[in-house]
C-alpha cells in the first residue's frame, strides 16, 4: 500500500510538471494568414482568446416534453 | 525530391507518397519545380465514426501495386497525366485537442501557400469540414463568388442547425453561402438520397437556387443526361470540387463513416471527374470521408480514391493538350482495328 502511494503521489508529482496550470492568453494569435475574421463567425476580434457559440449551443440536449412526440426534423 | 529509386516504376518500392509523386514543402519549392498540381494531406477528423484522420497517411500506403507512379496513361482517353508535374505536400496538421473551426484555419493556410505557387491543391483524406477552408482560401485568392463548387455527397451539408458551432460537418455550404464565399446557384450537388434534407432545409436551398442533383433524377431521367446538366451547369466557369467518398454507392466505396446505399457507381464518378478537368478550369479539389479503419484488406476505397484522382488529373491533361469535348474518348480504344 505504502509503494502504491508513492507511485502515486510521485505520477501526481510528474503531472504537475508535464502539465502545468493553464495560463489563460488575452493576445490574439501569432499566427499569420488564417482565415479573415468576416468570414470567420466563430471569431470575436475584440475577445480573440473566445470561440462564439451558435444561439443553438443547447439544442442537441433538449428534451422532449413528454415521450413518443416526433423529433423536429421528422415533424417537418 | 523524387521518393523512387528505381527508373521502372514500381509503387512498393519507394517512399510512400500519394500517387508516388515526388515531395515539397513550401511555396518556393512548388514555384521552383513549376509543379502543376499539389497533393496535400489532411488528417482533420469531424465524423461520428472516427477515423478519417488516417486516410491521408492510408492513401500513400494503399494495398496497391497496379499503379505507375504520378503518371499512367487513362485508357478512356489515351493521355498520359505523367506529363503534369504532380507534387505531394505533406499534410496539414490537425490539433485534436482544439476546436475543428480552429483546424480548418490550418487548412486555409496550407491551401493559400500552394494557390500562391499558382499550383492546384488536391487534398486527400480528412473530413469534409475542411471545405470551408478551401473555401476561405479560394476566395482570397479569386474573389467571392467567382467560383464554382461541385459537391459530389450522400447529403446535402447545408444543415440549419449548428448545436453550438457555425461550421461543422454537416454546415459548411451553409455558412459559406451566408458569407457570400460563394454564390448559392455555384453550389452544384451530386448524389444526394437518404433521409435528409428535410423540408425546412430543402426550402431554404430553394432559395439560394442551389443546382441540386439527386439520386432521384439520376434514376428517373439517367446518368447521361444528368451528367449533360451538370456540364451544362458548369461550363465556363472556374470550378473547386468537394468530394465527398459517401457520395459514390457503398459497394464502390465501403469505407466511409456515413454509408447511404444507391450512390454514384465508380464508372459514373470516374467519367464525371475526367469530363470535369477537360470542360473546366479546375482551381482546387479535395477527396474527403475516407475512414480506412472501416476499409477492406485490399483497401478497395482508397483504390478507387486514388483513381478518381488520376480521372481528374487525366482531364486536366486532356485539357492542356487542346481536347474539348468533355465526352472524348480515345478512338483507338473504341474498337479493335486492326
């Protein structure tokens, strides 16, 4: 148990050194010629640190009301 | 650099690369060798069944020896598409711990610097979310809307839902007609059948005057005069294909992670690919959905990816020897004169 432990808190130990706390960038990136920010929707040039979600982020989870309703698609 | 040692030609017996064409890395190397048309490898993956990321490496290693490399004459039309100088590019790398909207700006990146050498980009492998970023590049470099894409696909990949993301997928001919990248009438579509689209989609392609042809008009009026509209269609214009390997019928093409029976036969994907490159200008393609995990031990999808691509390259040669007729063949291989 006591060897087990050790391994343990030895691999925590690495994990914090190969993996260290995220550092969080405000500065857009440094790499040149992507995609131009008007054809890029999911871009916030003010915030480039962000990736924008669609209104519909929560769709793909909504449940239904109650069961043995047609999904929308096939409602339509 | 050329991966082959030996004059004969034999696939097996260099360094893997597509089609067994020699290597270059950057824009300079691709000017400096004047090469026509640059393979280049894309490993993103964005489908419910993973694996499309391995196509690229998989089309260089294919269970395959009954080609030359980059070059071999196209028995339809008797050309030799060994006289285009042929490049592989390496692949665009794909970050799988990042968003794909973020991959597909590597894409467009790789894509511009081989449209800077004046060359063709073909990518091969991948997923079909990295159109877009073909899209992105084309445009910057010709302008919105001056092009043509030929969407050959089980579906239609102009759904209205994103769940979150603008561009996935399923969403990339969408949101690239919103973004005026192209026109919704210089979409043409190949192949669609299944379930979708549904009628709130179908409205909104109506809309955009998007050239749909489906797997219905294909059966109802037949393959030839179809192909005729497409020509039609496309005639005069600049034209980037999106490639989709659902698209072709799954006894061609097993191997795709969205099988929908009743697709393009080889025959008709193969003539399509070839009357194209002799019609049109053809400015980029891309042969996405190749899952090799889901392939054959004879990798019977990869083959005929890889020979749809040599179809291609075959029009393109046929084109820059002065033959116009989308439909030629090659008399010589009509009959058996004697």
């Amino acid at each position: 148990m006591k060897t087990t432990g050790c391994i343990i808190l030895l691999a925590v130990v690495a994990m914090a050194f190969a993996f260290p706390a995220a550092v969080l960038s405000a500065e857009k990136s440094t790499l040149k010629a992507g995609i131009p920010d008007e054809w890029a929707p999911w871009k916030d040039p003010n915030n480039p640190n962000v990736i924008i979600l669609q209104d519909d982020k929560d769709k793909f989870f909504e449940r239904r009301e109650r069961p043995g309703i047609q999904s929308e698609r096939r409602a339509s | 650099m050329n991966p082959q040692r030996y004059k004969f030609g034999e696939l097996l017996a260099g360094f893997p690369t597509f089609l067994g064409a020699p290597m270059a890395f950057t824009t300079e190397d691709l000017k400096a060798g004047k090469v026509d048309v640059a393979l280049v490898g894309i490993s993103i993956g964005d489908q419910p069944v993973p694996g499309g990321n391995f196509g690229a490496n998989k089309m260089r290693a294919l269970t395959d020896w009954l080609a030359f490399p980059a070059g071999g004459t196209n028995n339809m039309i008797g050309v030799d598409y060994g006289k285009l100088t042929i490049a592989d590019y390496g692949n665009v790398g794909w970050n799988f711990f990042a968003q794909n909207q973020r991959n597909v700006e590597e894409v467009h990146r790789v894509v511009a610097e081989i449209l800077a050498a004046d060359t063709i980009p073909i990518g091969v492998g991948g997923t079909h979310v990295q159109t877009y970023g073909f899209q992105t590049a084309l445009a910057q470099k010709y302008g919105p809307g001056t092009f043509v894409t030929l969407h050959i696909d089980a579906h239609y990949d102009t759904y209205m839902y994103g769940f979150g993301r603008f561009v996935h997928n399923g969403s990339f001919l969408k949101v690239a007609i919103e973004k005026g990248l192209i026109n919704g009438s210089d979409l043409i579509q190949v192949g669609l059948r299944g379930e979708y689209p549904d009628n709130a989609s179908l409205q909104w392609m109506r809309e955009q005057k998007i050239k749909s042809h489906y797997m219905a008009a294909i059966e109802k009026k037949g393959w030839n005069a179809v192909l005729k509209e497409i020509l039609k269609e496309l005639k005069g214009r600049k034209v980037h294909i999106s490639w989709d390997m659902d698209g072709m019928d799954p006894a061609a093409a097993p191997a795709v992670g969205t099988q929908d029976p009743d697709g393009l036969s080889a025959a008709q994907g193969l003539q399509l690919l070839r009357a194209v490159g002799i019609q049109n200008e053809i400015i980029a393609a891309e042969f996405n959905e190749y899952n090799p995990l889901l392939d054959d031990a004879h990798t019977t999808t990869g083959i005929l990816m890889d020979r749809l691509i040599r179809s291609l390259l075959a029009g393109v040669q046929a084109r820059k020897e002065g033959i116009t007729d989308p439909l030629y063949y090659d008399p010589e291989r009509l009959d058996h004169v004697q």
